[in-house]
C-alpha cells in the first residue's frame, strides 16, 4: 500500500516514533529560523554602516562654479498668495543653462525644491514631488500646487544632477495658494 501524505504525519506523531528520541526541524522550519535571524538581527548589524555613509563624502565628482553665481525666482514674490497653477520662472546670473547629461563648464540645469529642505551637495539631487528636476534646460514650470503655504526654493546642478561646489541656491520663498 503506497504511503500517503497523512499516513506520514500520523506516522512521526505517534508514540512509537517520537518517543525517546529528538525531532528534527524540518527544512521549512529552519529556513523560518534563519530568515527570522536575518531579518530581526541584520538591521542592528548594518543600521551603523548606513548612518556613517549618509555622513560621509559621496566621492563623487562636483563641478566647480563663478564666485559670481546666483539663481533666484524672477515670479512668484516672497509672500505673494496666487491662485494654482503656479507660475514659477528662474532666474540665473554669473553662470549658463545646459540639459541634464551635457558637461559644459559654467552651466547646470535647476531644480526645484517644494516644502522640503535642501539635499546633500554631494550627492545627485533626488527625483521625487519635493525635487523637480528641469533637466531639458528649462526655466520656467507652471505648477498646481494644493491650497495652503508653501516654501519654495532653486537649486543649480550640473549635468550628474550633482549640486556645484559650492551650491548655487536661491533664497527660500514662502507663497500661499489661495482656495
């Protein structure tokens, strides 16, 4: 008579033969206990490597920039209550615009940075709603905005999406966005 699935199990938990004798995990169990292991011991284990490196120079290459430099908002004022869409133009003195990818001295593309703080100079500028990025070379962006405050701020990188050394930062604007 061939064995089937529960003549095995009724087979190991019988009396006959789990008595006296050790039990072995089977295979699914260790594998359980190891990636248990894994996932409740290896984030102490690394969790100080990962907070060193966010502290640490990226070694990244950064592109130099004129003493002269300066990127500003040309619209909206500081202050100013608009309805959205926003229109938002950047203004940049001292250096030119260049796309995203084209490495030309003396340029970079803008980024915008919504209700967040500046990123790491030396380290490529996130890509996410906090970070615009007008890496085609634009200077302009009409944007819709939720009703409420808002702080909005320039930032120029090169053609790595890196900031220049040092950065070259708008002043942080405040705008409200009316209902």
């Amino acid at each position: 008579m061939p064995r089937t699935r529960s003549s095995r199990f009724q087979r190991l938990s019988s009396p006959k033969w789990s008595a006296g004798r050790p039990r072995a995990l089977p295979a699914i169990g260790e594998a359980s206990i190891l990636l248990l292991a894994i996932l409740y011991v290896m984030p102490f284990a690394i969790l100080p490597a990962l907070v060193s490196v966010s502290h640490a120079e990226s070694g990244l290459p950064r592109s130099d920039r004129p003493a002269d430099a300066r990127v500003y908002f040309i619209t909206p004022e500081d202050g100013q209550s608009l309805s959205s869409p926003v229109v938002i133009r950047f203004g940049l003195a001292g250096m030119g615009v260049a796309p995203a990818g084209i490495e030309k001295g003396g340029t970079g593309h803008h980024h915008l940075i919504v209700d967040a703080e500046l990123p790491a100079s030396d380290l490529p500028v996130p890509m996410t709603d906090h970070y615009r990025h007008f890496g085609k070379g634009q200077t302009e962006v009409s944007l819709e905005l939720a009703p409420g405050e808002h702080t909005l701020q320039l930032l120029l990188a090169d053609h790595l999406h890196i900031p220049h050394d040092p950065p070259v930062v708008s002043e942080r604007i405040s705008i409200t966005v009316k209902e």
